[in-house]
C-alpha cells in the first residue's frame, strides 16, 4: 500500500487550520458583538436579557455571567489546544505553520481574556453602584459643583445658603437678581457642627444646643445662620425692674435658662468664691463694689484716687459736647460701660457672647441692647 504523500498531509492540515480559523474568527466576533451591545446599552438586547432572566430564573445573575462563563469556557479548550501543540512534535516541513497557529490561538487567548477582565471590573462597578444607591447624591465622588448649597447635606442650610430669586425673575434697583444669604468662610471648616446646629423641626422648639453655637462663633462661624425655629425660654417668667433699678441690681433667677452653666443664679456669679467658670470675667457680675466705680470717678474719691480708665466718659463725651448719641462695645462683660453711657443719653449696643454665663440675658435684663 502506496504511503500518503506528505503534501497531501500538509494540505490536510492546512484545510484543518483553516477550518478551525473561521470558526475562531466566526466566535471572536460574536464576542465583539455581545461586548458592544452590552457596553453601548443597546434597547433591543436589554429587552431579550430582561425576558430570558424572567423565563429562566436559575440565570438570576444576567447576561454577564453567561457571557463570562462562556469565555472561561473558550478560554480553557484554547489552553488545551495550546498544550497539544507544544507536547506534540511536528514535522519539520510543518513545523512553520504550526508556529504560525499556535501565535494565533496566543493571539486570540489575549483578547479573550481582556474581554474576561472587563466583564469582571463592569460586574464590580455594577454591584458598587447598586449598593450605593441609598447613599446621598453629594457623598457620590463623581458628583462636583460650584454651589455652595451642595457642599451641605442638611436642607435647612441648603435652604439658607441658596440665592432667592426676585420675584417674575426680575432685576431689582440695585441689578441684583436675587437675594445673597451667605455664611462665612470658618462654617466650611466646621460642616458637621453646622449641620447639626441646623437639624430642626421648622415651626417647634430649637435644640438646647447654645454650646454648640458658642463653638461655631468662638472658631469663626459668625453670625450663625438664621433658624426657623423657637428659641427655648425660662419655664417661670418674672417682670424686669423698673429702669432706674435694673442697672445696677442684679436679675431675678427665674429670667435665664441655667442648663448650660456652672453657677445656677447669679448670686453665685457674683461671689468671689467662685472660680472662674467663663472667660475675664471674674467680677464683672459683681455690680456694686466691682462695676459701678468703672468708667466714671464716684464723688466720694478724692482727687489722688486711680480709676480703673485711661479716660473717663464725661472727659470723651465733652469732645463733641451732644453730638455723641450711639455706640457700639466689643466685650465680655455684663454691660457696665453702655449702663453708664445710658446714664448720659448715649445708646450703646454691647456685642458679647455667653461664654460660660448668661452675659447676653444680664445685658437685656438690666434695659440695655445686647447683640
């Protein structure tokens, strides 16, 4: 019996090679096209994943995993078509063309698998999606603005930080074309203490938080924002004094909230038994022996007596003799020197804050102007 020729066997193998060319090439670009319908978020094919995941509900995990198990499947008859290739060993006639197919099933295994390692990082950025979705917007990272508003995640703020625009969008006489609420610079910084600050029930009673806003003032974030809410008042109510007692005589207790504060009446803040409990202002509550000599020289010292001023207020207001009628005081303290303004018809507003005692609320109850 003749041996077959080896050409003859060359050119089976050719048509062999050939033959499994055009089914890779035939699958690679069915692979292409399920890629791009999947990527390119074509209706029609959704339709058909929706309807084949409802028919068959074992396959709940959708066309990924299906497209995913295939090519692990293509992927594997390849390594092993790889394998055979290189145990094998051809005839040196061949050995060209054998060389030649085994770079192109490498070839193809390449992209194979890069097509794998996308389908899985679109799988994991689908599952982060999907448990992102009760995460507020602005936390979302790709999420970026230049309005103030969306720095906060707290409607009231966002509320009062946003422009309110005239009404039938018109220009008003000064060409704005809304109104500015701003907030200043330090509130940025201090995000979560503001939001908690503006986390209220519109219309209620606002949060015992006056250490709080204390914080934000004292590092920066002044004025605070308005707030649509009650403040909170004493549970008892007493009248005030009459004017020309309240100056220089200590409040009735029941007119101040006391939750905040060390000393509980303001007998205590005027002993020196005390500590300190608030900032340089040791005294100041003590209204007979330690304010009422300030700023002004009692008639009962002599001419050799020091003051505790550089300079009196009767010697100022003889400056411009009835032309000073309103100021403004940066303190902390209790209101003695606009107590002694008043004394001469002279309105001051004392600009202060409670550090550690209710200055504001002795300010008001002695029938001065706290701001």
């Amino acid at each position: 019996m003749r041996k077959p020729n080896v050409f003859m066997k060359l050119g089976t193998w050719r048509g062999g090679v050939r033959s499994s060319i055009f089914v890779l090439s035939i699958f690679a670009l069915l692979i292409s096209l399920g890629t791009l319908s999947k990527f390119n978020s074509l209706g029609s094919f959704h339709v058909t994943d929706t309807l084949c995941n409802y028919v068959n509900p074992e396959s709940q995990s959708g066309p990924d995993s299906h497209l995913r198990r295939t090519l692990e499947t293509v992927i594997q008859k390849i390594q092993q078509e790889l394998e055979k290739f290189r145990d094998s060993e051809p005839e040196p006639s061949s050995s060209k063309h054998v060389l030649k197919y085994s770079s192109f099933l490498a070839d193809i295994l390449g992209h194979i698998e890069s097509v794998q390692t996308s389908l899985s990082q679109n799988e994991e950025t689908q599952k982060l999606n999907s448990g992102a979705k009760d995460i507020h917007p602005l936390l979302k990272p790709k999420q970026q603005s230049d309005e103030p508003a969306d720095y906060f995640l707290i409607e009231e703020i966002r509320k009062y930080v946003k422009i309110k625009p005239n009404r039938l969008g018109k220009q008003n006489f000064m060409g704005a074309n809304g109104t500015f609420t701003s907030i200043g610079h330090a509130c940025f910084a201090m995000k979560k203490e503001l939001e908690e600050y503006m986390d209220y029930d519109i219309g209620e009673i606002c949060n015992d938080d006056w250490r709080l806003a204390q914080k934000l003032m004292v590092h920066g974030c002044d004025p605070l924002p308005r707030r649509r809410c009650f403040s909170r008042a004493p549970k008892l109510y007493s009248k005030p004094f009459p004017i020309h007692e309240s100056m220089w005589k200590l409040p009735d207790n029941r007119n101040v909230r006391w939750s905040n504060y060390r000393c509980k009446n303001f007998t205590c803040l005027a002993s020196n038994k005390t500590q300190k409990g608030f900032f340089k202002c040791a005294d100041c509550f003590n209204l007979q022996d330690h304010e009422k000599p300030r700023w002004i020289k009692p008639a009962y010292l002599d001419t050799n007596s020091n003051v505790t001023a550089d300079f009196l207020i009767p010697e100022v207001l003889n400056i411009k003799p009835g032309e000073i009628r309103i100021g403004l005081d940066f303190s902390v303290g209790t209101g003695t020197f606009a107590a002694r303004m008043r004394e001469f018809n002279v309105t001051v507003v004392s600009a202060t804050i409670n550090l550690g005692a209710p200055f504001n609320e002795m300010i008001a109850l002695r029938g001065l102007v706290p701001l």
